[in-house]
C-alpha cells in the first residue's frame, strides 16, 4: 500500500542534511532544529539514520521557525536536485533532458520527493507539472511547493544554460514575500487560481542535455529500482490511493470497496488515512477535482463531457459537486483553461 507518515526510510543525511546545512548557514544552532525531530546530529553525521515523513515535516517546521525569513524554502529547494542522493541524483544529472528528468523524479519520488508528489501532464503544447501531498504535510504543503518548484525551475536552468519561459499558478492568496517568486521562479506568475500548477511549452523538455545518455545513467537506474524493489513500494499510501481511485473514478467507489481492493478492511484503511489528517471522502474528492480541472483546463472539455467522465449521470449534480470541491463553478474556469480543444 506504500509507505506512510511514520515509516522511517529516509536518509538523514540526505535531504534533511541539505535543510540543516542551510540553517546551520544563517547561524542556527543544530540542536535546536532538531528539537522534538527523535535525531540527534551525530546521528546524521554518521549516514545511517533514517527518519520518517512526519520527522521530516517537523524539522521543516523547526527550520521554518528558527530562521523566520521568507527566502527558507526557496533557498532549500535551490539545494535539492541533483542534490547528493547516490545513484537517483546521478540519474537526474545524467537524464537525456528535461522530460526524462521529470519522469525519473516522478518514479523514483521515495528517493528525491517523498513529502510532495510530482504529477506530469504533456500535450501537444505543454507540460504541465502539478504537486500532491504525499504523506498528510498539509500545513507545511506552501513551503514544500515553493521548494519544489523552485528546484525544478534551477535543475532545468543548470543544465541546459538557459531561464525557460515558465509559467505558474498558485491555488493560494498572493503572498507578502511575492518578490522571492519572482527571483526564484520568474514573474509569470497568478495567485488565487483553481489549482497549483507549473507549465512549459514543449519545445523546451525535450531539448537535449549535453550530459544525457551515458552507461552510467543506466547503472544509477537499475541501483534505483533495486531500491524501490527492496522497499516492496513506489508511493505513498496516499498515491497508491488517488492511483487507484482515478483509474477507477467512473464507477461506484466506497471506502468498503476499495479496502478490499488493497487486501484490507474499512476500519484499518480509515485508521492510517486519519494518521495522515485525511478520510476517504476527501481523498475521493480530490481525485474527482484533480481530474475535473485537468479535463477543464487542460483539454478543453464541456460541462457533459467532464461529468461523464467522472461517471455523473446528471450534469446538474455534478456542478453542484464541483462547486463543494473547488468553491467554484465551471462557467469561471474559463478565464483559467490553458487551451481548449482543436
């Protein structure tokens, strides 16, 4: 079912290592970030510790106290990818460009993503890179978006020598420090929009990195799957969950359902999704409104047509359902649709 908010995999001196390299940077002593994280730094010195999402998460919010500056996550995401992984870094260094690069931090996100989840979506004339919440980090998710987004933005800057004409939208109010978007991200920029999503004209994921294609991209490849295969998972237990409800999203889904799906019982499944802030309603929800905004934004689809494919049959029902998801009505996404079909 994939792993969960307490499973301790993790390298410490990984990730964590890059965020307390960096408060150790604005003098921040070690042992006060590490508070109430159950790690000591000799630990991390050592390379053997392993922490879980939710130790993660609290050194996040530690970092987030101590330093009280606005520039912490960008900072941190400047320092993530490639990063110092191993064999999943080498992977990122080496990929034959950005689209691979995307899809191995997509596939091997326990290794280089494992708080935020990165959803890819390429059509005929964009890529469009959206996040999820991988492990219940919902009070921390603006700081991991703001790292993430900004990683991938200085990974595809690095290597191929070039600012690439990004664009964002954010499924939140404008914040005070807007200014450390604009110098980490860019100034294509629009808040208070109907999901958080980066996107990039095609003709720029495909151009060749210089680096691309080596024998030792295929080794780190298979030192990665090797890895995931000893773990026995890919994802979060929240991915396999939206996996599984998109894939089957038309038909009647219930909590009872789809436990025996995973092989266990309704009150186990709805123990560990309380364990990540969240219950199955709102787990199925957001599958439903993910889903409704690509097809609205994205495709270009009507009002029929996206409630078919979300199996309503009343089209009525399904605005009515849309507007509890998103506050919104779909009549207002048309100022927000990336482009409609041909």
């Amino acid at each position: 079912m994939g792993y969960e908010c307490d499973h301790r995999f993790i390298p410490a001196h990984h990730l964590p290592a890059e965020l307390i390299d960096l408060a150790r940077s604005r003098g921040i002593d070690t042992h006060h970030q590490l508070r109430g994280c159950e790690l000591f730094y000799d630990d991390i010195v050592t390379g053997q510790a392993r922490i879980s999402p939710n130790q993660f998460l609290r050194l996040i919010g530690n970092a987030q106290r101590l330093m009280d500056a606005p520039d912490t996550s960008f900072l941190f995401g400047q320092r993530l990818w490639p990063g110092h992984y191993g064999a999943a870094s080498h992977l990122l260094e080496k990929a034959d460009h950005l689209l691979q690069a995307l899809e191995d931090l997509a596939t091997y996100r326990a290794l280089l993503s494992p708080l935020l989840t990165p959803v890819l979506h390429l059509d005929d004339r964009y890529l469009h890179l959206y996040w999820r919440d991988s492990c219940g980090g919902a009070e921390r998710l603006q700081f991991l978006l703001e790292a993430s987004m900004t990683a991938v933005v200085a990974l595809a800057r690095r290597q191929q020598n070039e600012r690439l004409p990004w664009r964002f939208q954010f499924a939140y109010a404008e914040p005070e420090y807007v200014e450390q978007y604009w110098v980490h991200l860019g100034d294509v920029l629009s808040f208070d929009q109907p999901s958080t999503v980066m996107s990039l004209p095609r003709e720029y994921v495909l151009r060749p990195w210089a680096s691309g294609g080596t024998t030792g991209a295929r080794v780190a490849r298979q030192a990665c799957n090797e890895q995931l295969q000893a773990w026995g998972w890919q994802g979060s237990l929240l991915d396999e969950l939206q996996a599984h409800l998109s894939a089957h999203i038309r038909q009647p889904l219930s909590l009872e359902r789809v436990a025996n799906a995973f092989g266990t019982s309704p009150a186990t499944l709805k123990r560990k999704l309380s364990k990540h802030g969240t219950n199955f309603q709102e787990q199925l929800d957001l599958a439903r409104r993910e889903l409704a905004l690509y097809l609205y934004q994205v495709k270009g689809y009507n009002n029929d047509e996206v409630a078919q494919q979300l199996g309503f049959n009343d089209t009525t029902n399904f605005r009515r359902s849309f507007k509890r998801w998103t506050g919104r009505v779909p009549s207002d996404l048309a100022a927000f649709a990336f482009h409609t079909k041909a």
